[in-house]
C-alpha cells in the first residue's frame, strides 16, 4: 500500500484513523510489508505482499482465493483482447467513462477484472475483498497510483463512512452469509448524493429453480475443499468439453450443457477456443464451491434499496441475473 492512502483506511473495530505502525519492507512508494496501528483501540493490522490485511487467512472466502489465484488472467480484458468486462460494467452501473476526482470503492474484487477497468477511469479506487483474491489483483494492478486494494470483511470494512463518491458489488452479494445485511454494509460508505450499483443472482420460481442444477450438486460440493475439488472440476470439463462443442451445435445445446455443470459461452464471447474452455473450467468451479449461493428476487432487491432511503431507485435484468442502482439522498 502506498502512504497517501492512509486517508482512506479505518480501524474496522472502532472507525479510528489508522497510522502506519513498523516498516519490514519497502518497494519504491509500497509498504510491501508492515503493520498499520489503530489510534485509539490497542489493535494492529499487518501489511503483507503490499496489502492490508484485516481478516484471517482461512475464511468461508477460500475457494475464491484459490480461483482467482489459479486463474487471475482469464478474465481481464487486457488478456482477452475484448471489451467483455469493460462493457458489462459500464452496462451495469451506467456511470461516466471519466471519474477523475472521484473516489469508488470496490466491494468484492476477485482477480481485479472491474478493477483494471475502473483504475482507468481516472478516480482513485479501493477494492476489497475477503479473500486471497487480492493477491492476484495486487499482481495485476497493483502499480496503479490510484489503487489501494485490501483485503477485508463486507460486514466490518475498514472505510471511514460516508466516504466514497461511488460504491459497486458485481458477482458479490449471493456469496455471502447474509445477502441482506451484505447490502446493507454498501450505502453507509457512500457520502451524500453518492451512487450505488450491485448485482445479485436472480431466484425464479419454485419449479423453474429446480432445474437449476448447481443446486443438486452443490450440498457434496460446496464443503470440500478447493484443493481436492478444483483438480476434479477441471478433469470433468477438460475430458467432456470436445462433446459439448458437438453438443453446442443442436438446439437448445447451450443449455444442455450448463446443465452438465459445463458453463458454455460458445457463440455469447468471442474468445479464443483455448479461453472458452479456461472460462468453462473457472466458471463450473464458481459454481460449485462457494460455501454461500443466494439468489434474490427483483422484488426483494428493490425493496432493499427503498429501506435503506436510496432514491432513483433502478432495478432491472444484468448479466449476473438481478441488477439494482440507486443515490444516497443530499442532506434535506
């Protein structure tokens, strides 16, 4: 983490200014290693690999940090040579391409595929995230001045509140604990007339979401652990991935194959064939590891939004199933 970004950290436990406390280890304007201290509160964070930690190292977030660690490239747009996730995050927040000025707060970052896109927007940007994730997005964005990434808990974030222009959460909130309470961590950050995106899976009706797959296998898979599981996903998608590009070709061949629990993008992203089965690997694994996977009605979506006093409320399909956005009112 770089100096000029204390401003942006608080203590987690209290919401004291956070000062730097011993330097290990320094790498032209990064504390690679380190601690931060508290200023009023006896604790201490450590800084490792140039990001600050406020969270164990094992958490319900592990199976993440794996495949992010394990695939930190295949979804960058810089990798892919398309504008896939640039596209998808501008689709869904609506925001300005320019935000010079500006501070965002990222919660929930995973390799840093949002990142790379917002980091060129010009605004100074924190991420976060629970997992090791953080990582593989310090490897690949980590040299940009106007990032801090940290890893830390979306019910403690250690942000001052009411301190950031915008705030987003793309693919987050159906993984964690508590979905609700999740979203209700994201407002408080946000300074008066800031604006809020998040997306969510969506939940359909009873008899629709039984065809859903995922969800038969995912009670024998989602407690192993990703070390054991990982190996297993990749042999099953490598070895019948030449049968569902056949199986692609007859209708409806697509969906026959997300109900393999192959994830199959051919003909939606023109990638590379060698990426398509990447994509097909990661996202597979995505779906049956996470200890957490709840999925949320428009509805319920919208009316958290109103409970919590946004305004412009918009709520609406995304890529990622439920998409919602919303404004902080000004003090009346």
């Amino acid at each position: 983490m770089r100096i000029a970004h204390l401003p942006f950290l608080a203590c987690p436990h209290c919401h004291s200014p956070l000062a730097l406390g011993r330097e290990e280890r320094r790498e032209g304007d990064h504390v690679m290693e380190g601690s931060l201290e508290c200023a009023r509160c006896p604790r201490s964070f450590p800084i490792r690999g140039g990001v600050p930690r406020f969270v164990p190292s094992e958490n319900y977030a592990a199976g993440f940090g794996f495949q992010w660690n394990r695939h930190a490239a295949t979804q960058l747009d810089s990798v892919t040579g398309l504008p896939l996730t640039t596209n998808r995050f501008f689709n869904s927040t609506r925001w300005p391409r320019e935000l010079a000025g500006q501070t965002v707060l990222e919660a929930g970052c995973g390799a840093g595929r949002f990142t790379e896109v917002v980091v060129r927007t010009g605004a100074t940007l924190v991420s976060l995230d629970y997992s090791a994730a953080v990582e593989a997005n310090f490897r690949s964005n980590g040299h940009h001045p106007n990032l801090l990434i940290v890893q830390g808990d979306i019910y403690a974030m250690p942000f001052p509140a009411d301190s950031f222009d915008r705030v987003f959460c793309l693919g987050v909130l159906q993984h964690t604990p508590d979905v609700h309470r999740s979203f209700q961590q994201l407002p408080r950050y946000l300074k008066p007339g800031g604006a809020l995106a998040v997306d969510v899976y969506k939940r359909f009706g009873f008899l629709k979401q039984l065809t859903i797959t995922k969800y038969w296998a995912r009670p024998f898979t989602r407690g192993m652990r990703p070390e054991r599981l990982y190996p297993r996903v990749e042999r099953y998608v490598r070895t019948l991935w030449p049968m569902t590009r056949w199986l692609h070709r007859l209708p409806y061949g697509r969906n026959l194959n997300w109900k393999l629990l192959i994830a199959d993008y051919q003909g939606v992203h023109p990638l590379s064939p060698k990426l398509l089965e990447d994509w097909a690997v990661l996202d597979t694994f995505d779906m049956l590891a996470p200890a957490y996977d709840d999925p949320q009605t428009p509805e319920t979506v919208r009316r958290w939004f109103s409970e919590e006093g946004l305004e412009a409320i918009e709520i609406g399909e995304g890529d990622n199933g439920v998409l919602g956005r919303g404004r902080k009112p000004m003090p009346r």
